[in-house]
C-alpha cells in the first residue's frame, strides 16, 4: 500500500534532487510515512524541526525560509495560522525567501477562500488538496487547484493510481452523475479491516460485485 502511494505520487510530479521537504506530522501521525519517505525515494533532503519551532508560527515560517523548504505538506488551519499573522504575513516576501515547488493541503476542508489567500501571500507552483482516511493508507484522491479557484469547498479530486471511488445509493448502487450519494473507496491502498474488531469491520468494510463494461469484478469497498 505504502510503495503504491508513494510511487503514485513520483509519477504525477516530479519529485527530485532539489526539492527539500519538511517533516511536520507526528510520527505516530500517518501522513509522516508519506513526509518521511517520499523525499527519501526520490532523493530529496527531509528537514526535521524542532518542538519549539513548530509550535510558534513566526518560528516556523522563518525555519522554511532559511532552509528553502519547497514541498510544503499540512493542514488548512495551521495555513490558517500563517495568515492570521497580519503584520508578519505583510512582510513576508521582503523578508523571507518564500518560494514553494508544491503546498499539499490534507486532513481538513480546503476552501477555496483559504486558496485565495495563500495565491495572496505565499508563492506557489503548484497548490494541491489531497484527501483519503487512514483506512486507505494515508491518500486517495488529489485535486491540483486552477489558477481561479472561488468559494465553496474545493473538491477532493480524482483517485490516486491503484485506486477507485464510487458513489453509492442507500442500496449500494451507483449513482448518475450529480446525485447525492456515500463516498465509498477500493482499491491497493485499502486496509483488510479493523485489527481485533470484526464488528466495526463489517460496518466499515464490504464486498461489493461491480459490473465495469470491460468484464467485471469484486473489488472491497470502504465507507468514508
């Protein structure tokens, strides 16, 4: 599941050499797995930071300065915190070296008004709203924000090579385009259950026959 992950993502961007990456998640935390080897098979430097620094914003924007951090992968409401610094934000591209290859958004709702702001603030080539449960290892679907982004809620994108998502009527059909429906997903990344709970398992977890126009198949299928 992981090397899936992982692999999925080398090939839609091209992570190298000259990227640095920045280890924010806790290790017992599973998007670390995704910040710690990403950059390791792709021959990026991983920068590691410190308590202290990560807990203070002022500290931390001045940490991915100094250390040119380009991938920048986090959670919409620690950006949040970035852009409630008013004075600091104001003065960050006189005063720090802000560049950013990619700032990967994840774990909470990316609106698009947040998107408007950091376009405002931070200079970015890429920004990216990436999305799935621990139950699918780490990532399922990523979503690459245009250049005029407005309102709402941005979506959470297409699935991740390997991967399926299917929208699901109370009966466990598809639905048309449009309907509202359950998000379910399948594919390499899902886990086999919940370890020593059988009963949440088969309230999560289901088989489900879908009929493709290419042959068919079974693929499990989580709730999200």
């Amino acid at each position: 599941s992981i090397v899936n992950q992982i692999y999925g993502l080398s090939q839609l961007y091209p992570f190298d050499v000259s990227c640095h990456h920045i280890l924010l998640a806790p290790i017992t935390f599973d998007p670390s797995v995704q910040q710690i080897f990403l950059p390791l098979v792709s021959g990026g430097k991983l920068h590691l930071v410190t308590k202290s620094e990560k807990n203070n914003a002022e500290n931390l924007l001045n940490f991915l300065s100094s250390r040119q951090v380009t991938i920048l992968n986090t959670v919409p409401s620690l950006m949040e915190v970035f852009l409630q610094m008013g004075e600091l934000m104001g003065q960050v591209r006189q005063r720090c070296s802000l560049d950013f290859k990619y700032i990967i958004l994840a774990g909470e709702v990316f609106t698009g008004g947040l998107y408007a702001r950091i376009k405002k603030r931070f200079a970015a080539t890429k920004i990216i709203n990436i999305y799935g449960p621990t139950e699918a290892a780490i990532n399922t679907s990523l979503y690459e924000c245009s250049h005029e982004e407005s309102g709402g809620n941005l979506p959470i994108g297409k699935p991740l090579m390997n991967y399926q998502l299917y929208i699901l009527d109370k009966e466990f059909g598809l639905c048309p385009i449009g309907a509202v429906g359950e998000l379910f997903i399948a594919g390499a990344g899902l886990a086999r259950g919940y370890i020593n709970n059988p009963e949440l398992t088969s309230t999560r977890f289901i088989y489900y026959n879908i009929r493709f126009r290419n042959g068919g198949g079974t693929p499990s299928l989580s709730r999200n």
